[in-house]
C-alpha cells in the first residue's frame, strides 16, 4: 500500500500557477472540485464547483498575474490546512503587502477535491483599499460587501 501525502498537490499546484500554466495546474484538483472564497468583496464571484468552474478560476487568476506562496501549517488525515500569500496586479503586486488566506483542502488520491480559503480581515482591507485605488485610477467604482 502506498501511504498518501495530501500536501503534495497543495504545495505542487502553486508552481505552475506561478508560472501562469493553467493546464498543468489543473492536473491536481479533480474533476468534481470544489472551491469556496469566504470573506471576499461583493463582486468577485465565492464559489466554483467541477473542474470546469476552477479553470474558469485559475484563468482569472492568470489574467491578473497571480504570484503565490503556500505554508502548510497541519496534515490530518486527508485534509491539508495553510497559510497562502497571493500577490497579483490587484494587490498592487510586486510591492503590497499581499492578500492572506487560510486554506483548508481536502485532497483525495493526490487530487485536490474542495478548498476553503478565508480571507483575514486585516488582509481584506488592505486588499479592498487596493482595490478601490485601481478602480478609481481607471474611473470605476468599488461595490462594497452587502
């Protein structure tokens, strides 16, 4: 029987999503994934479900240039909890601060089959602020969290 180690795909996925290759990231969630956003603003969409839906995710991600660092902090069982630093265009990349989350991924058969990433508040703010600064630069506005 070989042992698995749930962190492999968490830490794995990170380096082709830095790289921008969306194809060789989605090799390690399964095709049911699932993935919840919680503590996001009010415009960016919270939830995807199948493999489909988290492409759709990671492209967006892509898009803005995404720059991650992923800390596993506890493996129980199947399920893989981390710190994740994100950087990208959005936060002001590459000086901001970045945006911090705590991930929870359950990972099955060395694929990820759900995450559950929580913003922290302090992060959300600086993000938000962020963000509003970009929006008002292109002569948008910033819905805010209902």
């Amino acid at each position: 029987m070989t042992k698995e180690f749930p962190s492999i795909p968490v830490v794995g996925e990170v380096i082709p999503l830095n790289a921008g290759d969306v194809e060789s990231t989605l090799a390690y969630w399964a095709d049911d994934a699932t993935v919840q956003l919680i503590g996001v603003l009010a415009d960016i969409q919270v939830s995807y479900n199948g493999k489909q839906q988290v492409r759709s995710w990671l492209e967006d991600l892509v898009v803005h240039h995404v720059q991650i660092e992923v800390k596993v902090i506890r493996v129980q069982g199947n399920t893989v909890i981390a710190r994740r630093q994100t950087w990208s265009d959005l936060t002001g990349q590459p000086d901001a601060i970045p945006l911090v989350t705590t991930e929870v991924y359950v990972v099955k058969d060395g694929k990820i089959i759900s995450l559950t990433s929580t913003v922290s508040p302090a992060s959300r703010l600086r993000f938000q602020v962020a963000l509003e600064a970009l929006y008002k630069n292109r002569g948008g506005e910033l819905k805010q969290e209902e």
